[in-house]
C-alpha cells in the first residue's frame, strides 16, 4: 500500500497548486549545473514538497532541502530517497530553522528559496543568513508573491507568524531595499503567473479547502487548454522571482 501511495503522489507531483507547477517548470531554467569532474552544492532554504530541490539535484549538483516542518521533510525523504532511491549523499532534506543555516557549516554555490520569507518576520536577518552560506559570487534566487497583485495585496496576513503570508509580498523596490544593503547584486527579474492560471488556482485552493479534493483535480485538468492565454511575462504577475548574486566581501 505504501509503494501505490508513492506512486500515486509521483504521478500527481507537485499537486495541484497551478502556480507552484509553473514554478517547477520555469525556476529551474536559471539554476547552475554541475559540469564534469565539477562538485556545486545547492541548499534549498525551505524546501516545501522537495520540487525545486529535485529539479537542482537533476543538474547534477549536491542538494540540501531544509524545512522547519519534520512532515515535509519526511515526506520528502519517502518519496525521493525512498521511492525514487537517490542516494542521500546527492540529494538530502533535514529539519532546521533558517535562521540557523549556519549550523550546517558549508558554503553553497547556490541558494533555493521560493515562496518562503513572505512568511518570515525577520526577513532581513534571513537573508543575511543565506548570504553568510554562499560562496563569493554564489546565487539567491529568490521568489515570493508580488506585492502589487491585488489578490495578493488584499489577503489576510498572519499577524501571529504561525505559518501564514506576515506581509502580501515584495515588489522590486522593496526587494532591492531588503537585498541590496546586505551585498546582493540583482542579476534579473522574471514575472510569475497571469490572470487566467490565478483564476483557476484560486477556484482550486477554495475546493481544496472545503475538502473536495476530487472537484478540485478535475477543476486542474479542466484549466489546462486555458493557461496557454496568459503571457510568460504577464503585466501584474502573481509572483516575482529574481536572480540575485553575492557581491565580494
């Protein structure tokens, strides 16, 4: 039965969130890749289902995905160390707090952290972690929701930090003004999601919520001869990624 229940997952992996698919597919178009006889290692700063960590670790490149959650990472070690059998000296996930990075005493070429400080309070004591663990010259990339998205800007914040969006997001400015002072140089910016995959997606999560998972499944299928229509660069993207890089110190 537990063999069926992986597969099952891995069939419909990464679920059914229509934003976090497009940022499997679209994410990793910018992350390094390790050449031959060449060793890159990658952490990925709140690693979530483990698909943007799977995706580095297919470039070649030695990846840890931490999580503050002991469920995600043990879903993650089942489903990638253990169904899918990767040796865990390529491709790890671990329990720790972010603002504990330092604890794992290596430097990476690359940081991972998609759709996670928008949760975080201390956002700038963050990502002076993330930069204190890359290399010089090493890469943030860095996504979260925009800021000036109107479903974004009119959500309700979790005022407490017990898990919900503390603020509605970033836009580049305040990117810039949360990055910049800390020695990140902003490489490139790239927008994420349009109107038709946030209409459809927002249908989806309500679904989900009141727990008609089968409704909201066929609701996916049903969105999908319709993405096509949105930009690959829409005007008021549901989410901002930018590529960031360690300026010497």
């Amino acid at each position: 039965m537990t063999a069926w229940r992986e597969r099952i997952k891995w069939w419909l992996f990464p679920g059914l969130n229509l934003h976090a698919r497009l940022r499997m597919k679209t994410l990793p178009r910018f992350f390094g890749e390790s050449g031959a006889g060449e060793e890159r290692w990658v952490l990925d700063a709140g690693c979530g289902n483990g698909m943007l960590t799977y995706q580095s670790y297919l470039k070649g490149n030695r990846v840890i995905g931490v999580s503050i959650k002991e469920q995600e990472v043990e879903r993650c070690r089942k489903l990638f160390n253990g169904f899918l059998g990767i040796p865990e000296d390529r491709l790890s996930f671990r329990v720790l707090n972010l603002y504990e990075v330092g604890t794992l005493n290596r430097a990476f070429d690359e940081i991972i952290c998609s759709e996670v400080i928008e949760h975080i309070r201390r956002d700038t004591e963050i990502c002076r972690s993330l930069w204190n663990a890359l290399k010089p010259g090493g890469v943030l990339h860095l996504c979260a929701p925009n800021a000036d998205h109107p479903d974004n800007a009119s959500a309700a914040l979790d005022t407490q930090e017990t898990g919900g969006h503390v603020r509605p997001g970033y836009t580049m400015d305040t990117y810039k003004a949360l990055l910049e002072p800390l020695g990140f140089r902003i490489a490139g910016c790239t927008g994420i999601g349009g109107p038709v995959r946030q209409s459809f997606n927002r249908r989806i999560i309500l679904l989900q919520e009141a727990r008609h998972p089968w409704m909201a499944a066929l609701l996916g299928v049903a969105a999908l001869p319709f993405l096509w229509i949105d930009s690959a660069d829409p005007k008021i993207p549901f989410s901002l990624y930018i590529r960031t890089v360690k300026e010497s110190s």
